[in-house]
C-alpha cells in the first residue's frame, strides 16, 4: 500500500514538473520557430512548434538595420565594462569582509545589509546622475549599482567556506603580503564564484533596459534592449518601414515576423554562453544557501 502510494505521488511530481517545464519551454520554441517561419505562417497560425513556410528574410533584413548593430555593439560595451567592473568591486569587497581580522567588520557589513531594505528611490536617483554629470553617458549605465550587496554577501561565504584561514596564516609565515596572497592563493580558489558573478552581472547588463531609458537620451547610445523595446512595445520601426513593401497589410506581417527575429537575436549570446557555465551557476546558487 505505500508502494502503491509513494509511486502515485511520483507520478504526480514528475507531471507537474513536466507541466511546468512545458509552460516555459512553449513561448521559446514558438518565438524560435516564428522567427524562421513566412509571415503568414505566423499570422494564421497561433501555436508554432516549428518553422512552416521557412525563410530568413527577417535575419536578413535586421541585421542588415544600422540600428540593430550599434545597439548590439552598445550592449556589449555596457556588458563587458559594467560587469568588469561589478565583478572587481564585488570579489575585493567579498574577500575583505571574509578576514575575521578586518577592524570594523560588523559595523562595514550593517551598512551593506542596509542597503538591501533602504532606497533612495528612482528620482534621487536620476538626481544624483543628473547632478554627477553622468546623463546621457555611457558611465550613467555603467557606475550606478556598481555593486550588488546580494552578490557581495554570497562571495564573501564562499571565500569562509573555501578560504581557510589557516592558508591565510601559512602566507603570512611565509613572508607573503596581502596582495600575493590574494592574487596566487584566493583568486583561483575562488574561479567558480568569479566564473557565477560574471553570469550574474553579464546577464543583468545585457537584458537591462530601464536605466538607459531613463538616463539616456541620445539613441545612437541605446543599449540593444531599448531598441528591441521601441520595436515590440512602442511599435517604431523607424527607419525599418521605409526599406518594406508599400503594400501596408505586407507590412505589418513583415514586422510581425521581424519582432520574433529580434528576439531571437537579442537572447543569442546567452544562449551561447549559459551552457559553459551553467555548472557554476548551480554551485553558485547553491552558495547562497550554505551558512557560514
């Protein structure tokens, strides 16, 4: 009888899992196979779970967009000197709140742990930017949120998990100083947190959009994801519509097939670049849950 049960019950999970995996598996494989369907392939069928009519004018036609590249190259500046940044400021921050001799650690760690619950808000914000000068800059996406205190907390317990301190006083026997001990001892212990921040961080700049809305005014420095947002939600094409076809119903088809090509183009690199480092990914979630 509790055979019984217990295999009724795991056939009940595993559906439910199932479920889950295919209501968030469905709005990517239709985006994917909409983005190689015809437009009328899209706008007659409502469920696509693969390509019917295939063609790659929309691949075509996007990337061959002006627009399109700059905020690609955008997002990649943003990306790559955001989470360079992030990454340094988080790891030097982690790792001094992880030596038990820091003078002032639990006060230092109090007002990190504030920042957590407390906010400015958006206006004070925009007003702090405004009056730094950063507006309307590449730095006004880049310096705010330089770093996350979440981020901050879950290295420093990996540094208390996986530094001890013993190696810490066998550096200093040897005559080590603190920044050999920190470059040739913790930082390739600590590959797998450096190798998850820099997920962290690299897919956060990448899908954001919000700041550069706010604090940006000249599109020629939109991120991709501002320029995807004009294009799906506000619906301006801009200069897309003068290389279309007169015929306004060929039109709007034509767009309805490009917005799920940009999606596509827009998830593409961290698509690639998840695979490499989804087993540091777990860890790394797995981290936030350790106590020290």
């Amino acid at each position: 009888m509790n055979l019984r049960r217990v295999q009724i019950g795991d056939v009940i999970i595993y559906c439910i899992l199932l479920g889950t995996c295919g209501m968030f598996l469905f709005p990517f494989v239709y985006i994917v196979s909409a983005s190689f369907s015809s437009p009328s392939a899209i706008a007659a069928n409502p469920f696509l779970f693969y390509p019917k009519g295939f063609n790659l004018e929309a691949y075509k036609f996007i990337f061959s967009i002006q627009r399109i590249w700059r905020g690609y190259l955008n997002s990649i500046v943003y990306m790559t000197a955001g989470t360079t940044l992030n990454v340094t400021l988080t790891i030097l921050a982690g790792y001094a709140l992880s030596k038990s001799n820091l003078p002032g650690k639990k006060a230092i760690t109090v007002f990190f742990l504030l920042t957590m619950f407390f906010s400015g808000g958006m206006i004070p914000s925009f007003l702090l930017v405004r009056n730094l000068r950063l507006l309307n800059t590449r730095w006004a996406i880049i310096l705010p949120g330089a770093i996350s205190t979440w981020n901050m907390l879950v290295t420093r317990a990996f540094m208390l998990n996986n530094v001890p301190q013993d190696l810490s006083d066998a550096a200093v026997v040897d005559g080590a100083s603190e920044f050999r001990f920190f470059t040739k001892i913790v930082m390739p212990l600590s590959i797998p947190i450096v190798v998850v921040m820099i997920l962290f961080y690299g897919s956060g700049h990448w899908n954001s959009w919000f700041g550069a809305f706010i604090y940006l005014r000249d599109a020629r420095l939109y991120p991709l994801q501002l320029v995807l947002r004009e294009i799906l939600v506000q619906g301006q094409l801009g200069d897309m519509n003068a290389a279309m076809s007169d015929d306004a119903a060929e039109r709007l088809l034509m767009a309805l097939s490009l917005k799920y090509a940009i999606m596509v183009a827009a998830l593409l690199p961290m698509m690639i670049l998840y695979p490499f480092v989804q087993k540091y990914f777990v860890k790394g979630v797995m981290i936030g849950a350790l106590k020290e």
